[in-house]
C-alpha cells in the first residue's frame, strides 16, 4: 500500500500508516501507543516510548522488551 500524502508504500496487512504523523507501525497496538488519550490523540515521538524503526523505517516494539507482539515470537530465547 502506498500513501497518496507522503509517498511511503508499505506491506502487511497488520501495518497501520498514520495519516497525521506519516509514520508506518508494524502493528495496530504500535499505531495506538503513538496516540495516547492523555495527549487528545496527538501524534507522539514513537522514540519517547521506546519504540525503535527496523531498516525500512517502520516502528515497531522493541526486542528487548516483553510485549506480546501478534507476529513471529521467537522461540529461540535470546540473551540478555
Ligand atoms: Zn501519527
Ligand atoms: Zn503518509
């Protein structure tokens, strides 16, 4: 998909594009969490809460952290 605003184009059906803020979230909850009720929906810095980008720019959670992410859970355990 592609925005018609920004020009970012983005896959997966999880995936959710701000129309405000023009970033790309890996997922629904990511897409939420950048606009917290407390701040009247505003658009926030994704960095803020710790969200971090993979190499094609979107935001997702990051793997350090214990969120229960739809997508692939790995199983290998990582190491801390
Ligand atoms: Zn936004
Ligand atoms: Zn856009």
């Amino acid at each position: 998909m592609r925005c018609r605003q920004c020009g970012k184009d983005w896959s997966g059906l999880k995936m959710c594009h701000c129309s405000r803020c023009h970033r790309t979230f890996s997922t629904l909850a990511v897409f939420d969490a950048h606009q917290p009720a407390s701040t009247g929906w505003d658009c926030q810095d994704p960095a803020k809460n710790k969200f971090v980008t993979d190499d094609r720019g979107i935001w997702k959670y990051p793997k350090t952290a214990r969120y229960t992410e739809s997508e692939t859970v790995s199983t290998s355990g990582g190491t801390s």
